[in-house]
C-alpha cells in the first residue's frame, strides 16, 4: 500500500520546491512539451498560469509533487478538466502521481467537472500511460510523431479520457 500523501493548494511559499521538481522534468524533455532550456521564471509562470488551480503533496512536510488542474478549453469545453503532474526525483515509484491523480479527480468533481482529459500524453512515457490507464484513463486518439523525443526521436502522444 503506497503511503499516504497530504496534498493542499500551492503557495507563493513552495515555488522553490515545485522548481525543484519541475527542473529536472522540463530539462529531461522526455515528457512535457515545453523547451528545455525554459528559465524559472517562465516555468513556474506557465505551471502557475492564470487559470490553473495548483496543487502539492507533500510527504513528511516535504514536496514530492505538484500537479495543475484547469479547464481543458473554455466556453463549450469547459466542463471537461485538464492536468499536468509532476513527481520529484527521489520520490518516484513511491504512489505519488498515483495520489495526485486520485486527488485531481476529486477536486475536478468537486468543482463541477464531467470529465478529464490529458491531451498530450506521450507515448514513450509508458509508466505514465500504465497509470493513467490505472487510473481510468482510456486513449481516444494517438497523434502520430508529433513529439520530438531527446532520445528517441518523434514520437507519438496520446490523448487520454475518462468520464467523471
């Protein structure tokens, strides 16, 4: 049973532990569309935009985690929520984007959300694709090689729903 994680709504106070954790994400580029080179500022600016609600879990006082959570498109998509989540290094493997997900999914219901749905999942990320499968998730469509992957070169993504 994986422990349990407090999670609460970001502050002004955690932003040097969500770089922490989104640094080495953003700098992997293995899994978020955004440059690699991308400062703090604009990292945090674009994990902070204006309409995402964020969020942090914390395990003993610590961040492990961070997830957004929005609308996925406004006026007649509105209704259907988006997220990005983000583990810290040390802490994978350990439930916690497990715990942000289940949480996500409820916070999305309780502000009125019928449904989630991740539009860019990429497919080479196979522990994220198991877990959201796991979570509920189903791919609706796969976007061919539209991910330049560091490594891998392109790669499809996926778009991923589930009803709430």
């Amino acid at each position: 049973m994986p422990p349990r994680y407090v999670i609460r709504p970001a502050t002004a106070a955690d932003a040097d532990a969500i770089w922490a954790i989104l640094e080495p994400v953003f700098r992997a580029g293995e899994t978020y569309p955004v440059p690699r080179d991308i400062s703090r500022a604009d990292a945090l600016a674009y994990w902070h935009s204006a309409d995402h609600a964020v969020f942090v879990a914390l395990a003993d006082a610590a961040v492990v985690g961070t997830y957004y959570l929005r609308p996925n498109h406004q006026g007649g998509g509105a209704h259907v929520a988006n997220c990005g989540y983000a583990t810290a290094p040390q802490a994978t493997g350990r439930g916690v984007a497990r715990a942000m997900c289940a949480h996500s999914l409820e916070e999305a219901r309780r502000r009125g959300f019928t449904a989630m749905q991740f539009n860019f999942v990429i497919a080479s990320n196979e522990r994220a694709v198991r877990l959201w499968r796991s979570c509920g998730f189903t791919i609706v469509g796969t976007l061919p090689g539209v991910f330049r992957h560091p490594t891998r070169g392109l790669v499809d993504a996926y778009v991923m729903h589930r009803q709430l």
